[in-house]
C-alpha cells in the first residue's frame, strides 16, 4: 500500500505528466467536485476538434511529455473523444481517461482501446448506491457504475478508481476495496475530500477527525492487503501521520510534475493549484510555444515554493521544518491568491492531542 502525505500529484518517477480538462460539462453534481462542472458553464470557450489537435501538436514538440490524462468535467461527453485520443496516439504520446464511467459502452470501450488508450479511470464514492448517489447527485449512477466496471473488466484497458473519504463516506471502504477486488480493478485511490470547488463549501472543519478515523481504516486496510492474494494495488493521499515519531512527513508540492490544461487551453500549474490561485494560468496553448509556457509555469512554482518556505513562520519553531516539504499551497488560498499557511494536514497541527475519559478530543492550533 502507498501512503501519501501530499496529493496524487506527488510523482514518485519524476515524469512531466499533462492533466488536460477537455470539457467542463458533466452529467453528475458530485458535493466534492473540485471545479464546480455543469452543462452551461464555459460551453461557448470549449476548444473545438481542430483547436485540441493543434494543441497536441504543440505539446509534442517537447518528447518529455510521454502522457496526457484527459480528464473534464466528464470527458465522454465530447463526441470527438476517441479521434482526440488518436491524436494524441498518434503523436507518440499515451493518453489515459479520467471518467465517472456511466456513458461507457462495449463499443466505445473498444474504439478507445484502438485510439491508444490502456488505462481508465473511475470513480467511485460508496460502497453503497445510498451513499455513492447521495454524493454525487445522480439517481441510479452506482448500478451503472457497476455495470460499466463489468465491461472493462474483460477489457485489455487497466482500471482503477478514485473514492473520495468523507464522514458520509469512510464507513464504506472496506466494501469499496471488495467491489475493487470482485471487479478486477488495478487501483483503488483514496483520497481525503479537499475544501476546493463545492468541496470548500460542502465539507468544512471535517479534516481533524476524519484524519483521525482514516488513520484507524488505513491500519485495518494494511492488515487485510496482507491477508488477501489479490494484486490490487492500494493508494491512499492525504493522510496525515498521527505519531509523534512517525517517519512519514508532509511531501514537497510537484506541481511542476504535472501541469493542467483548462477546458479553454490555457496552461498552468496543478489542477489544484489554477483552480485556487490566478497567477498559476500562464497563457493559451492556441497563442504561446508550449516550451515556452512550460517554462514560465515551473519557473513560477518553484518561485511561489521558495517564498512559501521562507514566510511559513509556524515552521521556524518545528523540530522537523528540515525534512518537511510543507505539503499542498492549494489549500491555502485567499481570495484566489497563495497567502502563505499551513496545510490543513499539517501533522504539527493535530498533535494537540488530549485524552479525557477514554476520549481523544483534537484541538485547533
């Protein structure tokens, strides 16, 4: 099991990755959605098939990009889907699907398959349909989900799928990880909901005991991955360390690591981090050299690190302000700007610990 205390954007290859949001429309209206997708927002700015294929061929001038994830709002909802995955084939680069998987059909399966596609991503928020449906809006959505992971299950496409923890949700992991087993999956991904886009105003002041109760379901998690023959591979992001003496320490920001497009083709840091702060958009992918751009989006990443190690002052008094790498800038946003703070899963913020009656009760800092 890999345990992160950063994002899923914290590569451990040190690869240049694409997340490219291809469309912001989306058939769900999931409480944790990070860019507050719908139908109507943006639509007149989405980038036709000729503006997408003239991106690709920018980004294929630099040959470190070796993978583009396409991701949206929902992806599938593009009619030109697969001929942008050819493109994107065709360009020597690899092309992975993020998708909540409801509009995935035998054929479609197999014609991104053919465009070059070998990995899909789903999602997946419940081990139940109550709780999977609740939070993402959509009636009707876990059975098709199902369904749909059914059919790639006797696909030659590697799956995996993403389950957002909430206090609605971390009851269900276990059966989540049994769907995952049953279904044949290569990954299951677990992340901590994250205060951004409806998230921000959904799922407030949850963090301290939702560490907390996720930390117990990660030792249970291990104990059973130890027992089980499947070869699932299990992620788990943004899950703080609970002990003092724990070696797990809060990861360096890699945004560099993996740049965003938006839906319009503009260029910039992590998805997190241009849906936070405005300074992160570095420019249209339509109108600048994407070397050029690239450049201009790391340059200002490692600028806004730098600036962020020096004005944490909290860190100046941490034991362990050498080997921390201060985790996530984008939660720490103000008025679309980086103000300098701590991550909200700072460990040195939940180490205040009381015990009274048999009753761990956390305290702010």
């Amino acid at each position: 099991m890999k345990i992160l205390n950063s994002c899923p954007f914290h590569l451990q290859d040190n690869k240049l990755r694409i997340l490219w949001e291809v469309t912001p429309r989306c058939n769900m209206f999931c409480k944790h959605c990070l860019f507050y997708q719908n139908n109507e927002k943006g639509i007149e700015n989405e980038l036709s098939t000729n503006e997408m294929y003239k991106i690709i061929e920018n980004i294929s001038q630099d040959k470190e990009i070796n993978a583009i994830w396409l991701s949206g709002g929902e992806p599938l909802l593009r009619k030109d889907i697969v001929d942008i995955c050819k493109a994107i084939t065709n360009h020597g680069i690899k092309p992975s699907i993020s998708t909540n998987g409801i509009l995935l059909t035998d054929k479609l399966i197999k014609d991104l398959y053919n465009a070059g596609v070998s990995y899909i991503h789903l999602s997946i928020d419940g081990g139940t349909a109550k709780t999977h449906e609740n939070l993402r809006g959509v009636k009707g959505s876990f059975n098709l989900l199902m369904k749909t992971m059914d059919k790639l299950k006797n696909s030659p496409i590697k799956t995996g799928a993403s389950f957002m923890v909430t206090d609605d949700s971390i009851n269900e992991i276990e059966d989540v990880i049994k769907i995952a087993v049953d279904k044949n999956l290569n990954v299951i991904s677990f992340y901590l909901v994250a205060e951004l886009g409806r998230g921000a105003n959904n799922f407030k002041n949850q963090k301290d005991i939702l560490i907390y109760k996720l930390q117990n379901k990660i030792k249970k998690l291990e104990k059973w991955k130890k027992e089980t023959t499947n070869n699932l591979k299990i992620e788990v992001f943004r899950a703080d360390s609970w002990e003092e003496n724990d070696e797990v320490i809060l990861q360096e920001c890699k945004a560099e690591q993996f740049l965003n497009i938006t839906y319009d083709g503009f260029l910039g840091g992590c998805p997190w981090l241009m849906k936070s702060d405005d300074e992160f958009n570095c420019g249209s992918l339509l109108e600048e050299d994407f070397l050029i751009l690239k450049k201009k989006c790391q340059d200002k990443i490692k600028q806004k690190k730098e600036e962020r190690k020096e004005k944490l002052s909290f860190c100046n008094k941490c034991s362990r302000k050498q080997e921390c790498g201060k985790g996530c800038p984008a939660l720490q946003i103000k008025d679309n700007k980086l103000y300098y703070a701590l991550d909200p899963i700072c460990p040195s913020l939940h180490l205040n610990i009381i015990t009274k009656n048999n009753d761990k009760q956390i305290l702010k800092v």
